[in-house]
C-alpha cells in the first residue's frame, strides 16, 4: 500500500515519511536505512566535521541505497560567532547529486538560491507562518514545518502543530510536511488532514534498529513518557527541546539566576556532551541531548521499514475505514444507507 | 450531512461539537444557540453568583433550546480557600434534569458518583493522560482531553494535542473529545483521525454571533494570530492562558520578581477585571482574560449554526475527498485504478 500526496511526487519517494536532520544521529546507515525503505533519509552535514568528511559519509550512504532510492542532506544554518564553511559543505552536497536538501535556521535565501540553480530539490525546515512564507518566496520546493513538539529548536511562539498545520494550509502554495510530534499513523492521517503531504520525524527515528545511537538512548526513549521533555535556552531566545533530566534541570536553574548569559551554560549545552552520550556512554542523563514530546508514543525499537510500513498501514486504516464510517446523512455515504435513515 | 460518532451516540446530538464551560461566556443565549445548530452548549455554573441564579439561567437555557435538544452545565472545581457551595450548584443541576455535566478540576470523584447517581452524562476536562484514567475510572462517560493549546489551565506539562490526543487513543476506552486548538473542519479531520470522537471549542465559539461578549473582544479575536497568546501564573503552579497584551506582560514581570506570590498578581488576574472586558468596555487591553492558540484561525464572527455547519461539511469534505484521494496502490482503492500502477 501506499500513500500518494505531492510530497511523494516532489522527493520521488514511496510513503510520505521524511527523517529529518539530527546532530550526531543523521549518519549513512540510518538514512539509508530509510530511504531504502521508501521514506527520504537524511545525513546531517554539519554533523560531519569537516566538508570532505560530509563527502565520505553521503558516498557511503549511497553505497548502502538501493537503486534508484533518493536521499537528503540536512544543510542547517547555525547562529555562530565562528560559522563553519558553509560554501564548501553546500559545494560537496552539489558535487555529489544529492537530489534533496533540507535548509534550516535563519536567512536561508542564498542558499536555496545556490541549490536550486543545481538542481537539487529544497525543503526548508521552519517554526512559524512567516518564516514559511519567506522561504516560498525565496524558492523553496517544500516545507517541513516545525510544531512547539519538535525536539531541537521550536522556536519562541509554542505553537503546537494542530493550530501551526492548519494555519500553514490557507498560507503556503507550496507542499509542507508535519516536523515534530509524529510518530504513528493516526498522527500521520491527522497531519495529511490538516492539510500537510507527509511528516519529517525525528525523535521517533532515533528509536529504530538501524540508528547509529547507544541502546542506552534508545531504552530511554521507550521508557519515558510525553512528559519526559523540558524546553532549556529559553532565556538566551534559541530554546531548545531536550530530555528533562538533572542536567537540564541545572541548565534551567543557572538560567533563572543568569538569565541571558550563554556563557554560563555553554559547558553543559555544548554537542560534544550529547555526541558522547550518543555514541559512546549511552547515559540519557549525563548531557543535555535534544528530543521530542513524541517520545510519550515511543514503545518499541522496530526497524526503520517495520516503523514505516506500520504508520502507513495504520494511516491507511483510519482512512479508509474508522473516518468513512462516521460519515453518513444527507450528503450519501455507507452510513446514511445502513443506519442513518432516523437522523435524517 | 452528519458525522456521527461515539459522543454524538453518547450525548445525543447531531454534530460532533461540544461548546465547553467558559467563565463570563456560557451563558443562556450562547449555551441554547450552539445546541439548537446541533452541537452541545454549555451553561458555566460558577459564573452564576449563586445557586439559584444558576437555577435561572438553566431554566432561560431550556426556554430557549427547540424540543429535543440537549444541552450540559460546566461544573468545575477550582483551587480556593473559600470554595462556593458545590453540592448547592450540583443539586439544581440534578433538579433541572440537565442531561449533561462538564466536570473540571482535581478531585471529582464525589461529584462524578452525584451527577451518574442521578442519571446525568458526565464529560470530564483533563489535562493530562493520568488525570482522564482516573476519571474513566471514576465513572465519566467521556473525557475531555485539553491541550497545551487551550484556553486557561492547560496544566504544566506542555503537551499539545497532536501528542495527547494520540496518547488518549492508547489509554482510554471512553471516548473523548478534542480540547484547545480547535476552529476549523479539518482540526476536526484531524482530531477524529488521532482518535477523538469530537472537538469541545470555548474561543470559536467566543467570535460567533450569539456570544454573550463585546464586540471588542470579537475584534480582537479576528485580529490576533496563533501567536497572541501567553501563559501567566506559571510560577505558582496554575498556568493559564491568556491573550498576549501589556497587563499579561506586568503580571509575567511581577512573577519574575516574585515567582509563586499570588498575593503580588492576584489584583491584576482577578475574574472581576475580566467580566468588564466581556460585559462592559470590550476592550482587550484593560484585563488577563483567557484565550486559545487557536485564535490564529479566527478569521471571522459567523452564528453558531454557520460555523457548526461549515466545520461539518470541511471536516466531511477532509474524509470523503481529500484523504481518500492520497491512498492507492497494493491495498486498492481508486487511485490504485486510475494512477497507481506505475508505483506498483
């Protein structure tokens, strides 16, 4: 089965499921992993240390790709004293053919600019209506819109992404995708009903076999519950959605006492804290680490397929079958044959 | 057209839209106009200062409601040192042979038992999963599941409703309703497809024609986006939502200095300052008054019935139309016929 919307024909994908980008997360194996099980993969860029570093990792995602199976680079501007080199990481996406890029972070113009002119297809990853908008303009292929749920960066407005997905369809032409809260079937139907073409998950992939995390990370993620994230950085305006353990916890007490000072925090906000916990320890409570309020539907570590193939199904049910049956009177359906005469 | 549902089935209504209990709002006309159009109005008990004028408004509810039409009492159990009579309010409820009751607030237990005692439908307001498996366990029918979206208490763990009303879906076995964010037909698509029965909408209905509140505050609510809202009294463990205007930012100042001091705030969030923006002077600027994220969907002033109506026929048109249109493919349906072959 499968479920067909202009997202599907825009990425040239089977099932309208992107992973989205992730710091020390978005690596080969699992973008791979989900591309080849018909959702857009997505290798973070600057994850990678270097440009040539970047081009290392999208070659073996290639290699690992089934054929004809499309990928993403996740291309995300940071607000930086020290910015990386932003023109050499955009030059190896290009030089590479990766067919879709997915921009994030603040004056993206340039750059989808820049990936158009190669022919790379653009989803520009934003918080709000405006932001939205401002990318549509600037050319922007597609949009992954980020709700109040999404771990990272929400932004500052709390929208959540039943109000956001609403409002983002009577505001763009263009195709957007459902980015943060997402992690099963009935949410993947919802979004398509507000008027979304496909979601872009994050947390929910971190819990699948293939991603390259420490099982340790993974069991935390099932364990907890939708009250298991806490919003850090709120004071410095680039709030961030992590794991609410005693290290945010203090990250968040040092805020109220200093408000504003980055300095403060820096050592315990620093990716180098949550790379480790990532990739070497495995301790959900060792680092401030990013994720989403979708963990409280996490229950199991399925493969990237697995996860696939049960919210397809699953959307594909309420379509089909819980929706259309409470669908009756005067305007037709099965309903009103069987059983609605009396209301009529 | 009709959408028909477990809660329409439960509260015997046409549509599956629940007027919630709104301080200063739900009132007789607003209540009777919303029940009449074929949803469910709601009477708020406590913004009646007695007992007896609650007997009042009811029986001015039940004047007004064509035959056959129900319609439901909000009965909520606030935080005070100086509750008001509750078994006063709960026994002219019972007297009126009022069908429905909205209870909210901790502890309902005793009033639950009450109200099932003598023959009423009890929905309960609840903002987290924990708090509606107590009150299914207690005997509620129907749970009214509030978001981080919604106007007032949203409670303090941040979860929106794209994540909550999936959780529901898992937890429950009553059914539930939709709280906070909804305005629009296909929010209530989505909400059904996540596993709701139906929306229960306070804010839509505050910019309908029948409200029994100023102008000024409808203009308002036109003019404001999903971002004019903020949370106040967060700091002493009862936050509310409330529109984004210079005396919410003085009461979020004072809180800053004084985080948990009621006593500091308690003149500027009082109910008093806010029943003269509704019934008085209209103006949004002079008082903390409650408001929904979904304001950013209010586009316009239409009567309960237009409004119900419209949400019915989009929301039908989302199931019907839009979403069966995306499946095709291995599974069938008819787009597998006519486009979906290649996919194959």
């Amino acid at each position: 089965m499968v479920l067909k919307t202009r997202v599907t024909e825009l990425l040239k994908i089977e099932h309208p499921i992107i992973q989205g980008g992730m710091h020390h997360v978005g690596y080969a194996t699992l973008a791979a992993a989900v591309s080849n099980a018909g959702g857009l993969g997505t290798v973070t860029a600057l994850t990678q240390r270097t440009p040539e570093l970047l081009r290392d990792e999208i070659r073996a995602c290639k290699a690992l790709l089934k054929p004809g199976k499309p990928f993403a680079v996740n291309f995300t501007l940071l607000p930086s004293l020290a910015p990386p080199d932003y023109g050499a990481y955009a030059q190896v996406i290009v030089d590479e053919g990766v067919p879709v890029v997915e921009t994030a972070g603040r004056n993206p113009g340039k750059w989808i600019a820049f990936f158009k002119k190669h022919g790379v297809t653009v989803v520009h990853k934003c918080v709000a209506i405006k932001h939205a908008l401002t990318a549509q303009r600037l050319g922007a292929d597609c949009i992954s819109m980020d709700g109040f749920e999404c771990a990272g960066h929400p932004g500052e407005d709390d929208v959540g992404n039943l109000v956001l997905l609403a409002k983002a369809r009577t505001a763009l032409t263009i195709p957007y995708v459902a980015s943060g809260g997402v992690g099963t079937g009935e949410q993947l139907a919802a979004c398509l009903a507000l008027g979304a073409d496909g979601v872009n998950m994050g947390t929910r992939f971190m819990a699948t076999k293939e991603a390259p995390v420490h099982d340790g990370i993974k069991t935390a993620l099932v364990k907890a519950d939708e009250r298991s994230t806490t919003l850090v950085m709120k004071s410095v305006g680039n709030t961030e959605r992590v794991y609410k353990n005693d290290v945010a916890r203090r990250v968040q007490e040092i805020e109220r006492e200093n408000p504003g000072k980055i300095e403060a925090i820096r050592h315990l906000v620093s990716g180098e804290n949550y790379r480790k916990s990532f990739q070497e320890s495995g301790d959900p409570d060792s680092s401030v680490w990013s994720c989403g309020v979708v963990m409280g539907l996490i229950d199991d570590v399925p493969t990237c397929e697995e996860l696939i193939l049960r919210m397809v199904a699953d959307a594909e049910r309420v379509i089909t079958k819980r929706l259309p049956s409470m669908v009756g009177g005067r305007s037709g359906g099965l309903w009103s044959m069987v059983a609605g005469r009396s209301r009529l």
